[in-house]
C-alpha cells in the first residue's frame, strides 16, 4: 500500500511540475480532476439510492472550472449565476419526470456536488491567475498536502486517540496534531514561493497581522503562522467532510484511480477547503 502510495504521488508531482507552469494547462489538470471527482461523488450517491443527476451535472460541473480556464467571465464571480441557472435546469429537468418522490435530494445533492467539488476546486485556478500565482499555487498545495503527510505518518505511528471513530476509525487526534504541525512547517518553507509571488508585498497588509518585515521579498512570519494554522485545520476538515460523506455511503474509498490513494476526491479532499481560503486571504488581505 505504502509503495503504491509513493508511486502515485511521483506521477503526481510530475503532473504537476509540468502543468504548474503553464497557467491554461494547470486549469485543465484541475478541470480534469473536477470531472473525475463529481463522477465519484454522483457514484457514490448512486450507490445510495439517490436519483442523481449524474451526466447533467458532470457536464455543467465542468463548464465552472473551463469559464475561468478561458477567462469567460459575463459578470464578477459568474459562476454563481451559473449555479442558480443550474438549479433552474434540474427544476425545469425535474417536470419530466413521472415520480415526485426524491425531488428534493435529488436537485439538493446534484447542486451540493457543483458546489462542493466543482466551485470549491476551481479556486486553484484562479490562484494560479492571481500575480505571481505559480508561487502561490506551489504554496498553498505544499502546505496543504504536508498537512496530509505528517498526519498519515504520525498518526500510523503515534495515533492511539481516535479523533471521530463514527466517522473515520483510523484518524487519532495524534495524527491531527501531527498534521498541523507539519503544516505550519509547511507554512514556512513555502516562504520563497511567496518571495517568488510578492515584490513587494502590498502595502495594505501591512500591520493586518505583525506587519511586514523591512526586505521586498520578506513575508511576515506571523502571516506564515497564521496560515499554517488556518490551512492545516481547514484541510482536516476536508478530510473528514469526504469520510463523513463516504461513511454514510458506505463505502471505503471514492475510487480507485489513484493507487494506493484511492480515488481523485480522496486526493482533492483537503484542498476543497484550503483553496478558496488561501485564495481570499491572497487576494484581500495580502494584495
């Protein structure tokens, strides 16, 4: 398990070196994984009993991510709009059908999918986007997933307190420690990505958390602090929010494309939290 593990974050991490680079083929990569993703999550669901609309909402699921890829945007934040005008479809989707029964879940849990796979994911782009965004994306993915590592090691070796036994067994508040821990060490080794994304840092931040030190390059180590904390929790949450949502499916992973990992949302789980985040943090409070 632990080499097939390893195996699948060197694919991984060579995908992403090559992607990282180029802003429209990293958006690609994350609509690629929002694809793989809502087909999980609608999966799961089916396999529930739930009347998803699963292709219908895949398709417009992926229509998110690929506006702000090609930078289609009708208004700020527009893919709001495109989620209520969604919501209008599945209604409009619902009168054909010859059962009332399940109409709520069914729209309910198809729009919850958009939401939380699909808008969450696609804030990766758009920190890609932002200024100096290959740092910032190489940030907040080292944090986040340095969080996931030091919690899967500690907790494999130290773990003896179960964190939430009703919702994932083997996760012990040692492993949670652990993990954010680490992601505040993450926090400050990205601190050369973030060199690499402010020169200098903006004005406004200054004093919003200690202050900016004197150096253009330089990133307060209290911002680091505070969003090794902030990221580290966040991404936990993400974590048990898709084990809360496989427990109640009944079943141990979202998939199997990744081995060793499990499926693509056992892998974006912790960045469906972290990304939009990071991404306001960056872009209201550091810019």
């Amino acid at each position: 398990m632990l080499i097939k593990r390893i195996i699948s974050s060197i694919i991984l991490l060579c995908i992403l070196a090559i992607t990282i680079p180029i802003d429209w083929l990293f958006g690609i990569l994350v609509t690629a994984f929002t694809i793989v993703g809502l087909y999980e999550f609608f999966t799961m669901l089916e396999n529930k009993g739930i009347n998803i609309y699963k292709y219908f909402g895949i398709a417009m699921g992926v229509i998110i991510p690929l506006s702000i890829v090609f930078r289609f945007e009708l208004t700020r934040n527009w893919e709001l709009l495109f989620i209520v005008l969604a919501l209008l479809f599945l209604i409009i989707m619902q009168f054909r059908r010859r059962e009332n029964s399940g109409v709520i879940v069914d729209i309910s849990t198809t729009i919850f999918g958009l939401l939380y796979i699909s808008w969450f994911l696609s804030f990766l782009i758009k920190i890609r986007y932002l200024s100096g965004g290959i740092g910032l994306i190489l940030a907040v993915i080292f944090i986040t997933k340095l969080g996931d590592i030091g919690a899967y090691f500690i907790g494999t070796r130290f773990g003896k307190t179960p964190l939430i036994p009703r919702i994932s067994p083997k996760k012990t508040v040692e492993g949670a420690v652990g993990g954010l821990i680490f992601s505040v060490l993450g926090a400050f080794i990205s601190r050369p990505f973030f060199s690499l994304a402010f020169s200098p840092l903006a004005e406004s931040a200054v004093g919003v958390i200690g202050g900016i030190p004197p150096g253009r390059e330089n990133v307060a180590y209290l911002h680091l602090m505070f969003m090794g904390i902030s990221l580290g929790i966040l991404a936990q949450l993400g974590d048990l929010s898709e084990s809360l949502m496989k427990r109640d499916c009944q079943v141990k992973d979202s998939g199997r494309i990744l081995p060793g990992m499990g499926g693509a949302l056992d892998f974006i789980d912790s960045l469906l939290f972290t990304a939009p985040a990071f991404y306001f943090y960056m872009s209201i409070i550091l810019r």
